[in-house]
C-alpha cells in the first residue's frame, strides 16, 4: 500500500480527490494545496512508489503505478473520484484514465503530455547517486556539492528534500533512488495505445515550460478529445508551486463545473 495522507474529515470523504506528485518528489509538494482546500473537498495526496515515505519496491513502469493507486481508492471504499497528477503522476494519472475510465469522475493533468520526453535528467539522478552522503553533516554542504552539476538553488532544494537522517545519525535518500535511475527510460516514455478516455478533462501547463509544447498538445488532444488547456504564463513546470493562486482557481473551476 503505498502512502497516503488524507486532507478533510478521514471518516467522511467528499468529492474526494486524489493527488499524484512528480519524479522525485512527494504528498509533500502538495501540502499548501491540500491543506487551503481540504474545506471545499478531500484531498487524497500520494507517494508514488519509491518515492516519500511509500515502499521501496522493484519496478517503476506506469501500469504498476496506476495498480498502486487504484490499491489506495479502493482501500477507501472510492467507487469514483476526481484525479489530478503532475509531471510523472501525470502520466500515470493519464494511464489510469485511458486504461480504467469508470473510475474517474474528471481528470486534471498539470504541465505533462502523453509522449516520450528526452531523458534530461540523467545528469541530476548520476550527481545524486554519487553525493557522497556519509561525508555530510548539513543538507548545506549536500546543497554546495550539487550546485555545480544542478545551478537553480530552488531545483537544488526540491530535490534534497529527499534527504533524512537513519537512525544513525546519517543522511540516506528517502527514496529509492537507484531504483528510480534504473527505470528512468520509462519514466521519460509515453507508448502509443489505441485507447481514448472521453471523460472532462483539463491540461494546465507553464508558460515558461516546455513540457506542454504546441505539438505534445495536439497529441494529449488525440488521447483525450474532450480536453482543453489552460497555460499559465507565469509558471514554469511547477505551476502549483510558482502560482498557486491562478492554479488552485482553475482546479476548482474545472472541478466544480
């Protein structure tokens, strides 16, 4: 069972939705969210497999991960719920609905299309399997040694968030960071499927990302017809994050439509 934190009343979930994080984040990324609208719904946020405080489990393709979280639904009696996901928890969110429709009431993708990206990060996951964490006593001094391969501070700290101490006293990666590198080929892959989902559909992206491109548009049309897309200009690929404002006020207009 992967893990889960429920925002809104546990014993009571209304117009339940359920959240799936990016490649190597967490519930975590989604707390200010949750938490700001847990009075109008129940947020269901989630740690995909190998990632926050879920298992450490071999394999990371997208139908395990849509097994994974239809484990969770169904662990909580939900019949049918609205489902956002962002970035990798987009992709399997968007599997989901091609693969199960009768689960889902509307579907929220955010800053993500339904194809094979370049493995841009094959850098950032080499320089974090090499960290040599037994050396630090600070996530400072883990910050100063990654600078260098990863420049932004603000990608930078997203990314050490991953760091805990053991019972030792030792920094480990909470996730299961080689397990992630060995599958990342198919977490950047998208493949072609005969399947459509016909469902209300909405595509957030950032205007200052290039994950949502005119082209991986007109593909994301081709899987989901009834979809349509709001770009927010002043995001980049992390747009409930850098405008949460905007952001949450299209999810709940789409969600309450």
């Amino acid at each position: 069972m992967l893990n889960y934190r429920i925002y809104g009343q546990p014993d009571k979930l209304e117009r339940p939705l359920l959240v799936l994080h990016g490649l190597l984040g967490s519930l975590d990324n989604w707390h200010t969210f949750a938490s700001k609208q847990q009075n109008e719904r129940s947020i269901i946020a989630i740690d995909m497999r190998n990632h926050g405080a879920s298992p450490h489990v071999e394999g990371m393709n997208y139908r395990l991960m849509v097994q994974d979280v239809l484990e969770v639904a169904d662990h909580l009696q939900l019949q049918q719920f609205d489902l956002m996901g962002h970035s990798m928890g987009g992709k399997a969110a968007m599997w989901l609905a091609l693969e199960h429709p009768e689960r889902l009431k509307k579907l929220i993708i955010v800053d993500i299309a339904p194809v094979n990206y370049p493995p841009r990060h094959q850098a950032i996951l080499q320089a974090m399997l090499t960290l040599p964490l037994a050396s630090f006593k600070t996530r400072k001094e883990a910050d100063t040694w990654l600078a260098p391969t990863i420049k932004h501070p603000f990608e930078r700290a997203f990314l050490l968030k991953n760091l805990k101490w053991d019972e030792n006293g030792r920094f480990i990666w909470q996730c299961y960071l080689s397990e992630i590198a060995r599958h990342y080929l198919s977490i950047t892959a998208f493949h072609p499927t005969e399947q459509r989902y016909h469902g209300s559909t909405l595509f957030i992206g950032g205007g200052q990302s290039d994950y949502l491109q005119p082209e991986r548009w007109q593909i994301a049309q081709n899987y989901f017809p009834k979809a349509r897309l709001v770009m927010l200009e002043e995001a980049g690929h992390l747009p409930h994050v850098q405008t949460p404002e905007v952001f949450t006020d299209q999810v709940n207009r789409m969600l309450d439509a």
